[in-house]
C-alpha cells in the first residue's frame, strides 16, 4: 500500500484531523504515515479486536486496496 493509505484511514473510520494530523508528524516520510494510521486504528479497540481479520473486513470495499495488500493481511489470518 502506498500513497493510498488515505483512502485506507477513513474505510478505517479514521477522522480528517487524524489523516492531517499524520501527514503533518512525517509529511515525507509514507511509511511512518501508514503505520501511524494502524497504530490509530489499533488502539481504541478492545483486546483481540484489532486482528489482520478485522482490518481487512473494514478495508473490504476498498477498491484501491492491492492485491498484494489484501494477499498479506489473508495470508495473516491463516496462521
């Protein structure tokens, strides 16, 4: 995934503020972006409620998400 990580924070119920706020900490930096948006997503959520099978279900009509995205986060929920 990469620059569409955006698109990704709000299929995530990820805010505005949140994605300004993320661009604005590492505006160079898309890595440090992506992982500070699953950090945001992650923490809110109860123990065992933030699992590869519970991000892909909330990406799951995201058009823009890669196969290769989508093939790691299955390829996750199998182990």
């Amino acid at each position: 995934m990469g620059h569409e990580w955006e698109k990704a924070a709000i299929y995530l119920e990820l805010s505005l503020t949140d994605l300004d706020n993320i661009k604005a900490e590492r505006p160079m930096n898309v890595s440090m972006q992506k992982m500070k948006m699953l950090v945001l997503w992650k923490n809110p959520r109860p123990r065992g409620e933030a699992t590869a099978q519970h991000l892909l279900k909330g990406l799951e009509d995201l058009k823009d998400l890669s196969c290769e995205a989508r093939q790691i986060l299955e390829d996750m929920m199998k182990e």
